[in-house]
C-alpha cells in the first residue's frame, strides 16, 4: 500500500540516520535517497551507504547533482561570518532536494517522505523551518498528477528535538551511531572543531555519554571534552 511506503532523506549524520530507523518502525517499506553534490565529503557517502545496507531498505537511491555547490565552494564573498554555519550553505537546498525526492516518490509510489530537521536548524536555515516545509508540501498538491490529488508528504519528526533528544531516540531505536558521519572536514575521522563535531561533543557530554565516532579517536575526544568541559564552569 502507498501509505506504508516512505523515502527518508539520507545524509549519513546522526539526524537523518535517526530518522531511517524511526522510519523502519513506523512503516512497512522505507526507501532512502542520498545526494552526491559538488565535491561531496567521501566519508559522508561511506556513511549513508553504510547505514542504507545496515537497516535492509527497500532501496538505496544515490543521486549525483555536481553541479550543486556549497557557499566554501563558490569562492566568492567573504567566509568571515557570524555564524560558522555559512560554509556549508547551499541556495534553496531543500526546494531543490524535496524537488528530486518528490520526483522518485511518485514513481515508486511513495506516500511520506522523511526529512532530518530538528529545532535548531530553522533557526539559521530558513528553508528547514516549519512553514517552509509546508509551502513546499502545498506546491506538490500541484506538482505531483500521478497520486490522484494524493501527493507525497513531506514528515520531520525530530523537528521539535534537540540534538539531546535525538541522541536519546537515536539509542532507543538502536541506530548504528559509530558509523555516522557529521564532520564537515575530509579528515579519516572526526576533527572534534568543525560546529557540527562540536553540537556532537557538547550534546552527548551533557547527557554523560561517549559519541561512538570519537571513541576511535580517544585522544582529540578527551581533549575537546576537557576544553568544553572547562569553558562551562
């Protein structure tokens, strides 16, 4: 049936690997896609490719959009922003990957498709938010002809979670943490100081866990353990 089946939006981090399992329990059928942009970080392909064989979906879409760039790679304007989020900004990212994903859900029949936001994203993220994701849901009303007016629907269950909340979810739905990947640099491992290593950090620090990709990795673990440690006495 059309509404068991769903296709979860894969990146190879810890929110959208958090949102395949949930997927797993919550229907019969779940298909994952994954987007290969410019330049795209290898270990991040490794990872969601990993996690596709790991949780047995049905099928594992690797789409290659080269031609996608994020704003580091565009070598224009200054990178020295407010917010260490900018380098890793894409122009109507969402738009353009619920876009394709709507194009694969139709064909394959696909009911739901599950997207990774939590609540910090909209916060820098515009096109992550709550509105913007229904305004994208209310234009595949008129994009999507083959569904009999029953498009696909786009689902963000851990978009009222912080990263605390999910990591708690993520255990409880015994998701393979140790072979996420979150870093935004091409190292082998983890750098411990992109902000995305740094969100991993602090959130399993407060809730008095080890984040299973550091562990390989003991020595720039603990040292940026201490350091966080240290700022917030």
């Amino acid at each position: 049936m059309r509404g068991s089946k769903a296709l979860v939006m894969l990146s190879g981090g810890l929110d959208s690997a958090t949102c395949l399992y949930w997927a797993k329990e919550k229907f019969s059928d779940v298909s994952a896609i994954t987007f290969n942009c410019y330049d795209r970080i290898q270990k991040e392909k490794e990872s969601a490719a990993q996690l596709a064989k790991r949780a047995n979906i049905s099928n594992f879409l690797e789409i290659d959009i080269p031609f996608i760039k994020e704003y580091s790679d565009l070598q224009i304007g200054n990178l020295q922003k407010s917010d260490s989020r900018w380098p890793s900004y894409v122009p109507a990212r969402n738009l353009i990957f619920y876009s394709i994903a709507a194009h694969y859900a139709e064909f394959l029949n696909i009911k739901w498709i599950v997207g990774g936001h939590n609540s910090d994203d909209g916060s820098f993220f515009k096109d992550a938010t709550k509105n913007y994701i229904e305004k994208i849901n209310s234009l595949f009303k008129h994009g999507c002809l083959l569904s009999n007016h029953d498009p696909c629907v786009i689902v963000t269950p851990l978009s009222k979670m912080d990263r605390k909340h999910i990591i708690n979810l993520a255990i409880d739905l015994k998701v393979p943490l140790e072979v996420t990947w979150s870093c935004h640099t091409k190292a082998r491992r983890h750098c411990g100081e992109c902000y995305a290593c740094k969100q991993r950090l602090d959130a399993f620090r407060s809730l008095g866990m080890k984040d299973p990709v550091f562990l390989s990795n003991s020595k720039k673990y603990h040292h940026r353990l201490h350091a966080t440690h240290s700022t917030s006495r």
